[in-house]
C-alpha cells in the first residue's frame, strides 16, 4: 500500500509540473507576441495562461490587449477583474475609467477618476477636473444632440475595418481590412500609426495587431450600390503592407496616400524595431490611364518618425499630414507644405490645433476651415472630431462637432462632399465591423419624436442615468442616457425601422422588439417605456418548462426554448456569469439523483456554450439532486405528481456580473 501511494504521489508531482511547464511556455509565447504587438494572437493565449494560472500580470496584459485591439467591452471586463486583484496599481484605475468611457459609462467612469485621484497625490486637481468635466460635457452632448442624419454605408461595410472614404470621379475611393487583400486602421492612444516588427517571420498575410488582413484602397463604382460593385483600387503601391487613405486634386490626376514598407536592415538590427510610415504619391498618366509608381514626399524619413493622413488641397499647392517628427507638441501633431514651382517647402506645425496627445486626419472645406481628430482636447472618449475655424494668420480655437457625429469610441477621416454632406469614419458600436464608414447630412428629412421613461421593473420607480440606445436598423445608432425622471427621447425618421436598448450598472438589459414609424400621424410622438430587472446576486431564478424525459439528460426541444431565452440574456449582459443548476424530486435513490441532476446541468451548459456561442468561463454547472426541495416531499413522503413537479426544476443564479 505504502508503494502504491508513494507512485500515486510521484504521478501527481510529474503531473503538476508538466502543468506548471505548459502555463509557462503559453505565457512565454504570449509575452512574445505582445512585444511584437500582435495582440490579437497575445489575447488567445493570455487567455490559456489565466485559466491555468489566475494571475495579475496575465490579467493585465489580457484588458491592455483588448483595449489595444479597441474590444472595449471584453477590455471593461477585465480591467474590472484587475482592480479587484490585489497588488492591482493605480495606473489601472485610470485605465479603467477611460474604458467606461468608451463604453458610454461616464458615470462610473467619473467614480474611477476619482478613486485614482484620491490614491494619487501627485495627480494635479485640474487634471481630475479636467477629466470629470469631460465626463458632463459628453452627457451634455447626449441629451442634446445635433440634428444630423448619420447613415452605415452597409453597402461598403464589412465585418472587418473600412475607413477613410472620399469621392472620386463619382465613385467611393476606402481603405480596408477585407478579408480579400485588406488592412487595419491605424491605431489610437499612445502609440504610433502603426507598429511592425522585422522578425523574418513577419506575415505578409496578416496584420498581428488586429488578427485581419493588411489595409489596402478599395473602389466602390458609382453605377452599382451594392458590395458586388466594390473592387481593389487600381494600381501598383509596390508594397506588400498597408497602404492608407488617398486623397485626390481636384482635377483627379494626383493622389497622395500613406504607405508602409520594409527595408533592408543591417545584419546587427534589432529584431523588434517600429516601421514608420511615409507618405507618397502617384500621377495618372494621361496617355495610359494608370497610376506612375508611387513616389515618396521629400520629407519622408521613415528610419526616425511617421508621416501620414495626407490630405491635399483642391489645387495640389497644399498638402496637411499627420507626423510624429522632433520638435511637435505630442503624439503626432498636423503638419502643411506649400508647393512651388514643383518643390516642396519646410514643414510647418500647426500649433493652434495640436495638442501633447494625437491629432489625426485633417480635412480642409471650401472656406479654408479644418477638419481634425483628437484624443488631445475634451471629447466623449477616444478620437473626437473637431472644427477648427479660418483665421486670416491660421486656425481659431477648436470646437468639438458634438453628439451623434462623435461618440464614445473613435470617430475620424471626416470629409465633406458640399456644405451639407459628407463621411466620416467610427469604430462605435451598432455598426457592421470594426471601423465603418458612415454617411452625414445636415439636411434633416421628415422626422418625428420618440419619447419613453425606463423603469425598475419591480418597483415601477424611474431610473436616471440609464444608457438607452437607438438602433436604425439601415442607419446609425444614437445614444442617450435619463434624466433624473427617468425620461429619454429621440428623433426618429420617417418610414424607418428601429431597436430600443436600456443598460445601467446593476440591471439586466431590457431590449424592446423592433418597431417601426411606417403609417405616423404627423406630428405624432411614439411612446416606448424600457423595464429593467435589478440584478440580485445568488438568487434563484427559476427556468420554466426545463423538462427531460425519464432517466435522461439531453435538451428536448421545448427545453430549448427556455434555454434560449438565457442565451440571449447572457448577450444581452456580456458581462454576467451564472451558475446553472438542476434539481430532482426525491424518488428514487439518492446518489442517482445527484448523479442525474449533474448530467442534466451539464447538458444544459453545453447547449448555451456551442448554440449559444457564449463563452464557457461564464458558466457553472451544478447538480444538487433532491438535496434543495422546495416542499415536504422527502423521502417516504407521499405527495401529488404536481407537488414532485414543483421539485424537478432548473434554475440560475448570477454569481456576477
């Protein structure tokens, strides 16, 4: 016996330090790829470490790779298990907060500044300010917003990132990732447009950051408005990377776009290195009717900074980029060159637009004003846009165009067709994939006023500061939160179809059915209340008509239709973990009681899990046979069959969320 168990103990030890060798070498591989910045990769495998090894470091990395890869809601989700994990720094509260933010949760996210404030001494109180005025101003913005009418090209769209849209001989000239020959937007916060690194197993195929194709210039033919019409841009970039948005003269025979390309290094290069981008142009010969190959702009210096986002003036005299260069205010800063007789001048630093972080994507209207994009000024969270006026020696101050244009997410590549029309690019939620493009006019069609009050569910009492959300089922979506009354409202358009969405912290979702403004009166308001059901922890929530047939535990099809109702809670709260649990009546023998309830609880997991789709981590099966009756129905009690019923039960209870 004594031999039996010293082999028994030896087995386990081998055992736990093949397991404890694996969680390393998956945690190296993922350290790996997160230096390289392939985060989409470095996320699946963090993911493997943090279920073998629950630990601060990997959590960290998982909400930075989330949030880097712009999943905001899986980046909340995380950040809120890293704040609560001790030895957890400040840093990560603010991060947090930022996350909120782009989530549409100003007020929580105020709740975060201020914790970090208060653990932060040497934080400047006009700072902390700074930040929770952000916070009201995008309320602000949300309760009042600008008449405008913002349309997804779903026509364009795809489940990838599509950006960056201008016209073009009648056409739509983009940038995107498709899963054709297509690429990624160039990033955000705190890093440059874009990161490579030159390990030899660079992947011509797929950009690591997002896990998609490299960006590339797609056409969309005037004569055709579904996806069928849209094709690759024609012409030779001579680069097997990305290749940014174009911009045109006015005449349509020059183009300047941003390119990335590798270049020869010395043998004792590093292997990790940033590849800066440069911006080039191209000159449609009139005789062939083909782009020349591109040529780089003469201050170009991708061995030391980045330039990018070009945008040209109508005549070819000015062009305004994006760059990184020594000696700008932060981040990346717009730059403008002046062209004479065929030479481009020096550089010039925009100062009255730039800020410390990054302006992106500038765009000049016929009045000589610009269009930019900032994280650098007060905005609603991410890139906003912006306005900044003409002035007879530059730009004025800035003004943030407001609430539906910019949103709690990134919103750039604004550009204007005539004073009214135009496109502008987001990555916010609602719409097809990871940045869209989207439509604008300023000119309003018939509209009419939809008006509602979310409530408590149980108590009727109204909710301020409810998230609601409007979504156009062929346009865009809208966001408001109530007011102290519980109130909401919107503009609504004639003859459209729409879905309503409440959220706040602590209730579950209520998603009304789609409905529709065919057949309004004029002048007629719709009114739509949202109920929402407080979340109570560790309460039981009884699943009905969760049957299954003697002495079995597969899911039979009236079973589903319970079961399907928790999948779609659980998309509707993606952030919910439950334990699902089965009950027997008391007949039977004990032991296979509880062997039955387990089987049938696992049966239902697995049913939510692969028709679902939801993630399993979100799941606990329990079996408790007849040990949780709900009666006096025993052993040897003699009870009515409705009474054993009342017994035999599936339920659910949220253990967070």
């Amino acid at each position: 016996m004594k031999k039996q168990l010293s082999t028994l103990a030896t087995i386990i030890i081998m055992i736990a330090v093949a397991h404890t060798a694996r969680a390393q070498y998956v945690h190296k591989l993922a350290d790996e790829q997160y230096a390289l910045y392939n985060y989409s990769k470095a996320a699946e495998l963090y993911l493997q470490a943090y279920k073998k090894k629950a630990t601060l470091y990997t959590a960290e990395r998982l909400a930075n790779s989330y949030r880097m890869m712009r999943d905001y809601k899986e980046a909340e989700k995380w950040y809120a298990t890293v704040i609560g994990m001790q030895g957890s720094k400040p840093a990560n509260l603010y991060t947090y907060a930022e996350v909120l933010k782009n989530n549409l949760k100003y007020a929580e996210a105020k709740e975060q500044y201020t914790k970090y404030y208060s653990i932060t001494p040497n934080t400047d109180l006009k700072q902390l300010n700074y930040w929770m005025s952000s916070c009201d101003s995008a309320i602000k913005w949300m309760k009042k917003p600008v008449d405008v009418d913002i349309r997804n090209l779903s026509t364009v769209n795809t489940q990838e990132s599509d950006w960056g849209a201008v016209k073009y001989n009648n056409n739509l000239v983009f940038t995107s990732d498709r899963t054709e020959k297509v690429k990624e937007i160039e990033s955000k916060k705190k890093r440059p447009l874009i990161w490579f690194d030159t390990n030899t197993n660079l992947d011509k195929r797929i950009y690591g950051w997002t896990g998609n194709k490299y960006l590339n210039l797609y056409e969309q033919l005037a004569a055709n408005g579904s996806t069928d019409a849209v094709k690759p841009f024609t012409f030779i970039a001579g680069t097997d990377y990305h290749i940014g948005a174009a911009s045109f003269t006015a005449d349509g025979t020059e183009m300047y776009f941003t390119l990335t390309r590798l270049f020869k290094e010395k043998k004792d290069t590093a292997k990790i290195k940033t590849i800066n981008l440069g911006v080039y142009s191209s000159h449609l010969d009139p005789a062939t009717k083909q782009w020349t190959k591109p040529v780089a702009f003469i201050y170009n210096k991708e061995d030391e900074y980045s330039i990018g986002d070009p945008f040209i003036m109508p005549d070819g005299k000015t062009l305004y980029f994006v760059s990184n260069m020594p000696g700008g205010l932060g981040g990346t800063d717009i730059y403008y060159s002046t062209r004479d007789a065929g030479v481009w001048g020096q550089p010039i630093n925009v100062k009255s637009v730039n800020t410390a972080a990054n302006e992106r994507t500038p765009f000049i209207d016929a009045a000589g004003n610009m269009y930019l994009s900032t994280d650098g000024d007060k905005g609603m969270g991410g890139v906003d846009v912006f306005k900044a006026l003409r002035k007879t020696d530059g730009f004025d101050t800035k003004l943030n165009l407001g609430y539906p244009v910019n949103s709690a997410q990134d919103d750039f590549a604004y550009v204007l067709n005539d004073a009214n029309t135009g496109y502008f690019s987001s990555n916010r939620t609602g719409g097809v994939g990871s940045d869209d493009i989207y439509s604008f006019a300023y000119t309003i069609p018939v509209a009419y006023r939809l008006e509602g009050i979310a409530y408590d569910k149980n108590t009727r009492k109204p909710l301020n500061n409810t998230l609601v959300t409007l979504i156009s089922i062929k346009g865009a979506t809208v966001n408001v939160q109530t007011s102290s009354n519980g109130e909401y409202g919107f503009t609504i358009f004639a003859n459209a179809d729409y879905q309503l969405k409440g959220e706040k912290k602590g209730y579950l979702t209520d998603n009304l059915k789609q409905f529709s403004t065919a057949g309004l009166s004029p002048n007629e308001v719709m009114k739509k209340n949202l109920y929402l059901d407080k979340i109570e922890l560790q309460k039981p929530i009884r699943l009905e008509n969760i049957y299954y047939d003697l002495d079995k535990w597969y899911i039979r099809e009236d079973a589903e239709v319970e079961l399907n109702k928790l999948i779609k809670i659980m998309k509707d709260n993606p952030t919910l973990v439950i334990q699902l649990s089965s009950h027997t009546d008391s007949r039977a023998d004990d032991d296979y009681n509880m062997d039955l309830s387990r089987k049938r609880a696992n049966a239902a997991v697995e049913y939510i899990v692969t028709v679902g789709d939801i993630d399993e981590d979100r799941l606990v099966a329990r079996g408790y046979g007849e040990t949780r009756l709900l009666n006096k129905c025993s052993n040897g009690v003699e009870c009515s069959e409705a009474a054993h019923q009342l017994n035999r039960r599936t339920e659910f209870v949220i253990l967070k969320y």
